[in-house]
C-alpha cells in the first residue's frame, strides 16, 4: 500500500479499492501496531462524513476489502471481540513510511 500515492497494489496490479474502503484499509494500516475497534473505524468514517457508516457497515467494508484483496486477505484479521488488525503477511515489507506491500 502506498499511503503517498493512495494506490494499493497486490503482486504489482493495481487493487480496484472505492474510496471508502481505501479509507478503512488505510486506517488498519497506519494503526498496524494495534486492533481498531468497530467503534474506532465508524467514528474514523465519520469523520468524513461518510453516509450509513454504522457498526454492521464496517464488516462489510471489511469484507469487500478481503475479497478485493485476494490470496492477500489474511492481512486483514478480525479480533474476537475487539474488532480488527493489519497483521502484514511473512513477505511483506516495509519500504518507508509511506509503504506497506502485503
């Protein structure tokens, strides 16, 4: 993920994320260090003011993310009760900052 460009690329192809889910992914992974409660990223959302971002709407979001994400979806892990985490896989790296690849 490239947080500078606002581009996610997955074995070099470009991620087809809408800008809500580009939001949400980028909030799990600038926060990769902890788990982000379903609360956290509604009240993240509406901060944009993101129309029907209730509790249930993050699952989906998160859920379109994991599809979109393919072979890569285990990046984006649900917390038993906590919500969810960025765990980057065994071969992603970290190239600065700004990038994550997963």
């Amino acid at each position: 993920m490239d947080l500078a460009a606002d581009t996610v690329l997955l074995d070099g192809k470009p991620v087809p994320l809408t800008g809500v889910e580009f939001k949400v992914l980028r909030y799990l992974v600038t926060h990769l260090s902890r788990t982000v409660s379903r609360e956290e990223l509604q009240g993240f959302l509406d901060s944009f003011e993101t129309p029907g971002a209730s509790a249930r709407s993050i699952d989906v979001y998160v859920g379109r993310i994991r599809r979109k994400l393919g072979n890569a979806r285990h990046a984006v892990a649900t917390v038993r009760g906590g919500g969810y985490q960025f765990v980057p896989g065994q071969c992603a790296t970290v190239r600065g900052p700004a990038e994550y690849c997963i």
